[in-house]
C-alpha cells in the first residue's frame, strides 16, 4: 500500500525522476485538462468538479506520503500541484466553446505561468497555508496559489489590451 502511496503523489516518475518536478505535475494536469476539454468535450466547470474529490483525496494521501518520506512537503510530492490546474482555468470557461485558436493557447501558458509563479514565490497567505499540518498545508497552498492565478487570469482577460483580444 505504501507504494501506492508514494506512486500516486508522486505521480510516478514525473515527481521523482524528472527536474522540476512541480512544473512538471502542474505540466501534467495541464495535458490532463486540455484532453479533457479537446477530446472529451468537458466544461472548465466539469472538469474542476471532477477534480474535487482528487483535492480531498489529496489531504490524507500527501500526509501519507510525508510521512513515508519524512519530510515536510518533499518537492516529489506533486499531487498536489496536478489536481489544482483545473482551478487556474476557470475563468477560460467560454474559450472552449468555439474550436481553440492562438489566443486559447496563450491563455492557458498564461494562466499556467502565474500559476507557477505563485506556487513557487509562495506569496501573502499562500505561505501561511504551507504551514498548516500535513496534507492539509500540502494541499492548501497550491490551492491558494491556483485561486490566485485564477483571479488575475481572469482580471487580465478581462481587462486585456485590444491587441490581446
């Protein structure tokens, strides 16, 4: 069970043979996401609902593997970071409803760069959440960080300079 454990969080080898390991799982769930709205045909709404129970999942199963690791939040633990991409494009809901262009591919590098940035710079709560204990902290901050990337994805698209729209 405890490799299971450990496969999972770290998805494999993407979080403990690759470098960079939480932009490679964020990396991940942004494929994961683009199959899902390309191929499936899923809403952002849809997929983020789906995404939810990998979110709660992701609580005691990020303990688990801290624990296996002993370590506080091991950089190979990149569950996390995989199951809050969804979250990051919610504001992208209507770019999906008409056959992807340039502009839905910046959108998404966009949204996937802030995300990135505030996973790694950790800044204002962020920080406070990767405190919290175990999982929970694990889980939390990328969520923070993927609410914050959302809002400012949303904000810039919608505030966005004419040569952007």
């Amino acid at each position: 069970m405890n490799r299971i454990v450990l496969f999972l969080a770290t998805l494999g080898p993407v979080g403990t043979k690759l470098p960079a390991p939480g932009t490679m799982g964020s990396l991940v769930g942004l494929l994961v996401y683009v199959f899902m709205t390309l191929v499936l045909g899923w809403s952002a709404y849809l997929i983020a609902l789906s995404f939810l129970p990998l979110f709660v999942i992701g609580i005691p199963l990020c303990s688990r593997a801290e624990i296996l690791l002993d370590r506080n939040d091991p950089g190979e633990i990149i569950w996390d970071e995989f199951t809050v991409i969804p979250f990051v494009f919610l504001p992208l809901f209507d770019l999906w409803m008409i056959p992807p262009t340039k502009e839905t591919f910046f959108w998404l590098a966009f949204g996937f760069a802030l995300f990135r940035l505030f996973d790694v710079t950790k800044p204002w709560i962020i920080h406070s959440a990767q405190k919290l204990p175990r999982g929970f902290g694990v889980m939390v901050d990328d969520l923070l960080a993927a609410i914050a990337a959302a809002l400012v994805l949303w904000g810039a698209r919608t505030f966005s300079l004419s040569f952007l729209s």
